[in-house]
C-alpha cells in the first residue's frame, strides 16, 4: 500500500475514532453533572487536538510531495542509489558520506530550498527522522518565501 493511501486511510481512521469519542464527551456533558462535564469537555478536547495534529501531518505531506515535484521536474532531485544492506536499509557508512555532501550545499545557500530538500533527504537516509522533518520543514518554509 502506498504511503499516500495510509494516511488517507489513517485519517479516516481517526475520524471515526474522533466521533465515537466527540460522542462520548457529548453524552458525558449531558448527564449535567460537575465532574462528569469537565470529564466530558476533556474527552472532546482530545479529538480536537488529534483533529490538528492529523491535519498539520497531511499538510505536511502535501508540501513535501509539491517541493519534490518541483525538485524532480527541474532535474534536481537527488538519486538514490546509495548502497543496501540485505535487509534493504541504506548502508550507513555510505549515507554518512553523501550527507557531508548535501551538509555542505546546504551551508553554501542557506536561502535555496532545493539544498534543503536534499540534505533533508540525507538526514532521512542516515536515519535520523527528526532532524530530516525538521530540515524538510526549512525548504517548506524556504519555499515559501520564494513563491
């Protein structure tokens, strides 16, 4: 199954989770009792902060999938063809090499976007997800200001 479709899924998911729990804060309030319309009010607090995060995520997706066609139909998107372990993980050795690479880019244009798509590509491949989003989250936003 294709990321995209996941999340879509995920997403629905959610929704459904959201409602029957939306639900059961409504029915909690109803009952017009103190401590059960605070519960109930902290119950319909938590899908609204799910409802956020989800939609934050799949804008998030969505921008990325705009930068990297952009990045691909400009011929910049970088190749990976870095070395696989049977397991089909990146070489890590390999990644830390080619990361120093985008590293450098990215401190050469601060401003472009592209080279912090690609470094945030690197930082993926190293395996580190947190700064990858984080740097992924700079060419967004970088993006932004050149558009």
């Amino acid at each position: 199954m294709s990321g995209k479709r996941t999340a879509i899924l995920l997403a629905v998911v959610f929704v459904a989770y959201a409602v029957l729990l939306g639900w059961r804060g409504v029915l909690l309030i109803g009952t017009g009792e103190p401590v059960a319309i605070v519960l109930g009010i902290a119950v319909l607090v938590i899908p609204l902060l799910g409802a956020y995060l989800v939609w934050r995520e799949l804008q998030f997706g969505r921008q990325t999938e705009v930068l990297a066609r952009e990045l691909e139909a400009s011929g910049g998107l970088p190749v990976d063809d870095l070395p696989r372990r049977p397991s089909g993980r990146i070489d890590r050795a390999a990644a830390d090499e080619a990361f120093g690479k985008y590293k450098a880019e990215a401190e050469a244009a601060p401003d472009d976007w592209r080279v912090w798509f690609r470094l945030s590509t690197a930082y993926d491949a190293a395996g580190d997800r947190k700064r990858a989003r984080a740097t992924m989250r700079a060419a967004i936003s970088q993006h932004d200001k050149t558009s």
